[in-house]
C-alpha cells in the first residue's frame, strides 16, 4: 500500500478559542499536522525566517498589527492561504489574493473538511502531483485520505457506502452515485445497482466480477458488456 502523503499547516489567530477549534480540527484529520500555532504576523515572519513554509495556513485578518490580508498580498509563498474570519466584508479582497478558501467563523468540521480538501488540491497541483489520485470522506467522525489505487470495491448499503480498500473497509455517508462522481470514470466501473469496481484490480470475469484477494463481486447482465469494453480499452 502506497502511504499517503502528509501535509503540514499553521494557525494563525490572536483569539485563543479560535486556535483551539481550529487544532481541535486537525487533530480530527489523518495526515495533516499543526507546526504551530501563531497569535499574529509577526509571529509567522519569524516563523518562516528559521522554518520552511508550511503546506497550508491558517489565517485570521485582523489582529494586532499588519492584518493577515496584508500579510498575505506582501509575500510569495508556494503555500495554500485559508482565510478564517468572523467577517464577510473581506471576502472579495481575499479572492483577489488567490486564497483557497474563505471561511466564516464558527466553523464546521463539514466546513473545514471542505476547505481543505480544495487546499491540499492546490498543494498537489504546486508539487507538481497531476491528476486525481485520491479521495477524502469522513467515516465514523475521522477524515480519511484514501488513495485511489488503494480501493478494490465500492458497496451501496441504503444512505451508506462501504469502500473495501487493500487493508481496510471504510463506511461512509453516501450514495454510490455521489462516490463514484469524484472518481475517474476510466478507473472505476458500475457492475451492480449497488457495486462498483476499480478496473484494475480485476482478475477475472465471469458470472460475477472476481477481484483481488479472491473477492466476488456481483455483476448485472446490464452493465457487462460495458465492463468488458472497459477492460478491452486498458489493453490499447
């Protein structure tokens, strides 16, 4: 199994309430973690003086001092900037500043998770990592990171969706249609009303659709031929 990578990020907030709410989150989250946490931007100067960028910060606009907007517009950091602010009047200015995402406090955990997966979108693409190549779903109150080359199978179950992986099963609240619409269509294939499959990790069809690890997945007369040219097309 290919580990996942890690991602760091700052918080940056005079409020100490703030600051716990928003570490409280990212403890939640598997594969992120707090470098620091900053009162001001005089702070995170220094910061970043002795210390490489962080991946993502987390930034309030005003606080004694320079305002994380103008912080922001005076440096050149490959770093995704998530604004985290009690103020709409700012949104425009930090759009115009390219930040990933504008949040209105209180912030959700929903809300968080949302922000930061357009975050580590960002800090992929300026890694230079191209193409999707995983998803992130909460499951039993955890946000999970999973690679995409990871998953052997996707089940349907009512408002739920269970998504067998090469160590693991994690069951998330969705509908199969939903999953399978943040997944590359030429990777991942329905055979079921309630089943889809990562084409790749198929080893056989017949009957039903036999996967790694000797899984059996059912397969509907409706949506084989599809499968089959599915497979056809990885062979050119």
């Amino acid at each position: 199994m290919t580990t996942p990578p890690c991602y760091s990020c700052i918080i940056v907030d005079d409020e100490h309430t703030a600051r716990h709410g928003l570490r409280s989150y990212v403890n939640r989250v598997q594969h992120l973690t707090c470098l620091a946490e900053l009162t001001d931007v005089t702070a995170l100067d220094v910061y970043l003086r002795n210390h490489n960028a962080p991946d993502i910060i987390f930034m309030d606009i005003e606080m004694p001092g320079q305002s994380g907007l103008d912080f922001i517009a005076s440096v050149e950091l490959r770093t995704a900037f998530i604004i985290v602010t009690a103020y709409e009047r700012y949104a425009l200015r930090g759009y115009e500043l390219n930040v990933c995402d504008y949040l209105l406090k209180p912030v959700s955990f929903t809300r968080f998770c949302q922000s930061l997966d357009k975050a580590i979108r960002f800090v992929d693409y300026r890694k230079g990592i191209s193409g999707k190549n995983h998803i992130v779903i909460r499951a039993d109150r955890i946000t999970h990171r999973i690679d995409l080359n990871d998953i052997i199978y996707l089940e349907a179950c009512e408002n739920y969706v269970r998504i067998t992986t090469t160590d693991d099963r994690i069951t998330t609240r969705s509908t199969l249609k939903d999953l399978l619409s943040q997944l590359p269509e030429n990777e991942f294939h329905r055979v079921h009303k309630s089943y889809a499959v990562n084409i790749s990790r198929i080893r056989s069809v017949g009957s039903s659709v036999v996967m790694e690890q000797s899984i059996a997945v059912p397969l509907s007369r409706s949506f084989k031929n599809s499968l089959i040219a599915a497979l056809d097309a990885l062979k050119k």
